[in-house]
C-alpha cells in the first residue's frame, strides 16, 4: 500500500482499520522487514476493501 488515505481494509480478523492503523499494528508486532537489496522497510498483511 502506498496511498495512505482514510480507505477502511478489513483484516483476517474482521476488524476495519485505516492503512496507517494497520502499520501501527503491524510495527508493534514486529512484522515490519527490512531490505538489504532495495534499503527499504516492507510489510505484508491480508487485507480486502
């Protein structure tokens, strides 16, 4: 995801959570890589609009 607005993805779990939500969430559970290749921070979830 590159545009960060203020779309709602429901998650896997059924919870409905802005993208930046979803960063947050993904950064407290340490999900978030890192590239060595592209020097980059990535991070993949399951999400549908």
């Amino acid at each position: 995801m590159a545009k960060m607005s203020n779309t709602k993805y429901k998650l896997k779990d059924g919870d409905e959570r802005t993208a930046k939500a979803i960063l947050n969430s993904l950064r407290i559970s340490k999900s978030i890589n890192y590239s060595r290749r592209y020097r980059c921070h990535y991070a993949t979830a399951d999400v549908t609009l």
